[in-house]
C-alpha cells in the first residue's frame, strides 16, 4: 500500500483536524502521570519537567493543584 492511495483529511471524512479556537477554556498547567505501580510523577505539561512524585494518585492530584493554585 503506497502513499499514492491516501487521501488528505477533510472534514466530510471520519477523521478531522480541531480549529485552534476549539479546546479547553482553561487547560490543566501540571499532569499526574502513571509511572509505575503506587508511584505518580506530577509533570509540567508546558516542558515535561518534572516537578515533585507521590505515592498515591489522590496525593499527586492534590499537589498539582497546589502546584497551579500558587501560579500568579
């Protein structure tokens, strides 16, 4: 299957591109990411830094949301 058979997305087709107006109003500054079996990173999504580690998913949501509660 070459590239020849491919057709450019458009938006009558079951796959579309979002306009850039469309998204979250106030999208999340840190993420809680999953790294293994009771341990979460909380990373800044801007630069993937990451910023502090919990043991248990509700902790790491909690300091993330400190994290962007102390944002000016």
């Amino acid at each position: 299957m070459g590239s020849e058979s491919l057709q450019p997305p458009t938006s009558s087709g079951p796959f579309y591109r979002l306009t850039p107006e469309v998204g979250y109003m106030h999208p999340r500054l840190f993420q809680v990411i999953a790294v293994s079996q009771g341990f979460f990173h909380i990373r800044e999504a801007g630069t993937g830094q990451v910023k502090g580690f919990r043991c248990t998913y509700s902790d790491a949501c909690a300091l993330a949301e400190h994290f962007e509660k102390a944002l000016p």
